[in-house]
C-alpha cells in the first residue's frame, strides 16, 4: 500500500502556534522518511470541504493533531471512508478538555473513536488512562525533538533590535494565553532589578488569547524593561535563544513537553521552568536546567542563573546531551511511522 497519510490539524505554517511547529517538524520528518503527505489546516480549509478532498487524496492512514479542535471532523471522515485513524492529543486536550464539562464528551468520544492515540510524554498517557483506561492498549508515548535547519551562512540572522540590548536578557517564548502565565514572572523579576539594573525580560511568540494580550500590553506599559517583539517565524528563533541569558516557561501545564523548553535546550541554553509534569520531563532541577513552584523561588534562581554564566553554560551543556540523547528527530519519525505501520499492515 502507498505511502500516504492526510494530516490534519488546527493550524499550519506559516503560522507560529505550537500546533504548527510541531505538524510542519513531523511532517518534514516523514517526507525525508519518503512518505507522502498532504496537510489540512482547518483554520484556512472549510470543513465541509475536508471530507470530500480527503477521500479523493485516498491516504493509507488519517492522522489528526488536536482531538477537540480536529478530532471531530477526523473521526466523521476516517468512519465514512474506513481509514484507520491516529490522533495526537495536545495539552488542552489532556489537561483541560479531558476533564472539563464541556470539552470532556468531545475528547473521549474522539479518543474512543481512533484507532490508535499517541502523546508526547508518559505523564499524559497517565493522565488519559485516568480517565479512560479502555484506551490502554492504544496509547502509544512519541516523544518531540527540536529541529532547525542552519542556514547556508553557517550562522543565525541577527535580531538586531535584541543585539542592541545590554541585557541580561530573560526570553519568555510562548503564546500569549492564560495557560502560559505572562504576567507572572514580572512581579517576582522586578526585585532583580536593582541588581541587574540592565535586565530586559522579551517575550515573543502570538497573541492567542485577545483578552490575555491586552492584560500583558497594559502591564507592560509599567514595566519599561520588558518588552514584547511579537510572534517571530519559527527559523530566526535560534537566533532569539542564543541572545538570551535565560529562557523561561511559565505555564501551568503542558502537553507533555513545550517546544520552546526543548529548543532552548537544544541549543544549549540555560531554562528556568515551572515546577510541573510536562517540564519535568525534560528539566531535571539543577541537572538540566531549574524548576521553580513559586514567585520566590522563581526570583531566586533567576538571580542564581544570572550572576553565575558557568552554571548558565554547564546546564546548557547538560540540557543538550539530554535532548541528543533522548529526544532526536529520527525516534520522533521512527514512533510515527511504527504507529502507521500497526495500524496499516504493510504501511511502507
């Protein structure tokens, strides 16, 4: 049988959400793997479209990023047509939908319906076998990986604005929802700033969330040393991580492991995160980075992280062999492709 998947999800690129980075990162990976896929960005494609052009592409495999934003829409189609279905369940999907009065009926009915249900990490198969331990035997764990393509130059496109900072420099990198806490890290920062009378906190990355956006821009007009540059594209990232003295993730949960906490590592950059599953994951405090659980502790080890760049550098050091070791962009495709495979004997 043909090498052939349809591929759908929330957002695609050029956009920079998480959803996208991750759906454009895999699909990359299948492609040099020599699979064929097509995307379906449902933010840009009607729905009432996608039933019709999936069949006619006639893929091996539906394969569904999101089960309550596209879970619904693959689960009608993979029925009617009597494709085998995969679905990438998300962080909303598992730590808010999964158990919310709303969203709940929609995640298990999506989650029964599939075939097979991959996560990004074992605390979120945890958190669904809780919930739906039916779904055991098809719950398969694929971890993410970090990929970025070094341009020909053999260096990043300088962020000029950012290069003309004295810094230190603390880069939050995320959208701007309420799942991502913005606004946190300002308060517990400003005590810093005696010491670092030069420390710029910059967040990049799109406004999700209107009302979220609107609270952060007006805090921001009261604290003249952080900025906000706005969403950036994914490739001059690694440009913004390598300017910075410290990358921070605030959020109150992740699915299983936020993109920007594993390129940041990657690149061999010093992390400070919150103190939850999904950044455990890949921070081990004070191994591969730091874990914070309050504003205290947050001020404390940004002060630690800041008056010390050995420590900066031995963690960046530690989180990148961390992230070689485990987290590489041929197991990434080497986990999809068995989960095909299981799902369509002879899928090659």
């Amino acid at each position: 049988m043909a090498a052939r998947v349809a591929v759908l999800t929330p957002f695609a690129s050029p956009s920079v959400r998480g959803n996208a980075i991750t759906v454009d990162r895999i699909a990359r990976g299948l492609r040099q793997r020599g699979v064929e896929l097509r995307v379906w960005d449902l933010s840009v494609v009607p729905e009432g479209g996608v039933e019709h052009q999936i069949v006619q592409y006639g893929p091996a495999v539906i394969h569904a990023f999101h089960a309550t934003r596209t879970g619904p829409t693959a689960v009608r189609v993979a029925r009617r047509a009597g494709i085998p279905l995969l679905v990438t369940a998300t962080g909303t999907d598992v730590n808010q939908d999964l158990f919310d009065e709303d969203g709940a009926p929609i995640v298990r009915r999506v989650l029964e319906g599939a075939g097979a249900v991959s996560v990004f990490d074992e605390s979120m198969a945890a958190r669904i076998m809780e919930a739906l331990p039916e779904t055991a035997a098809r719950l398969v764990v694929i971890p993410q990986s970090a990929v970025f393509e070094m341009p020909a130059t053999g260096h990043w496109p300088p962020i000029a604005a950012l290069e003309r900072l004295p810094g230190p420099i603390i880069l939050f990198p995320a959208g701007i929802r309420k799942v991502k806490r913005p606004a946190f890290p300002l308060e517990p920062l400003d005590r810093l700033r005696d010491r670092y009378p030069t420390l710029e906190l910059v967040y990049v990355g799109p406004i999700i969330d209107a009302a979220e956006g609107e609270a952060l821009l007006g805090l921001l007009s009261g604290h003249p040393w952080a900025r906000y540059v706005g969403a950036v594209p994914h490739d001059r990232m690694p440009a913004l991580f390598e300017l910075a003295d410290v990358v921070l993730n605030c959020s109150l949960s992740e699915g299983g492991m936020a993109n920007s906490v594993l390129e940041a590592l990657s690149l061999g950059r010093a992390v400070l995160a919150s103190d939850i599953a999904g950044n455990r994951s890949l921070v081990d405090d004070a191994i591969t980075g730091f874990l914070f659980g309050s504003a205290e502790e947050l001020a404390a080890k940004a002060d630690r992280l800041l008056q010390d760049p050995d420590l900066r550098a031995r963690l960046g050091v530690a989180g990148r062999e961390r992230v070689n070791a485990r987290f590489g962009a041929d197991r990434e495709t080497d986990g999809y492709l068995a989960v095909y495979a299981r799902l369509v004997p002879g899928f090659n």
